[in-house]
C-alpha cells in the first residue's frame, strides 16, 4: 500500500511539472488523473507478480507432497510386515 502511494504521489507531481507549461488548470486536473492511473497500473503489475509467485510456490509444494508419499511408500516396502505382533527384546529374555 504505501508502494503504491508513493508511486501515485511521485507520478501526481511528475505530471503536475510536466503540465504546469500548458496551464495551471490542466496540471490541476491532469495531475490526479495521471496519478490514479499510475496506481492502478502499478497495483495491477504488483497482483500479477504475486500469483505468479504464489503459483510457483504451490507447485513446489505439490512437488514436495509427492516426494514425502513416494519416500512414505518405499520405507513400507523395504519394511516386511510380518501378521505377528512385534515383541521387545526385554521380554524375549535376550
């Protein structure tokens, strides 16, 4: 937010300098005009920047989502299950 503020005041004066040489009406009519403009512009290409940046980081978390369960899956094969249930060494008297 304050981005944009700051882009829309700096781009508001720009436009009032640039305009003060035609008039002093239209650089007090050209000046908000020009400046909301520029806001609008930039807060649009900021949107842009940040689903473009959230879309890569759900992709990398479905990425990691499918590593974690091929790991999960291969530990279970290299795992025997046996029907018995497992007993601690403690108790077998070892």
């Amino acid at each position: 937010m304050i981005v944009l503020l700051a882009f829309a005041i700096g781009t508001g004066l720009l436009a009032a300098c640039v305009l003060s040489s035609v008039g002093w009406v239209a650089a007090l009519v050209g000046a908000p005009v020009a400046a909301s403009l520029a806001a609008i512009l930039a807060g649009g290409f900021m949107a842009w920047q940040t689903m473009r940046r959230d879309r890569h980081a759900r992709a990398l978390e479905a990425q990691t989502g499918l590593m974690v369960a091929a790991l999960r899956d291969v530990t279970r094969k290299a795992e025997p299950q046996s029907p018995a249930p497992k007993v601690s060494r403690r108790r077998l008297g070892a």
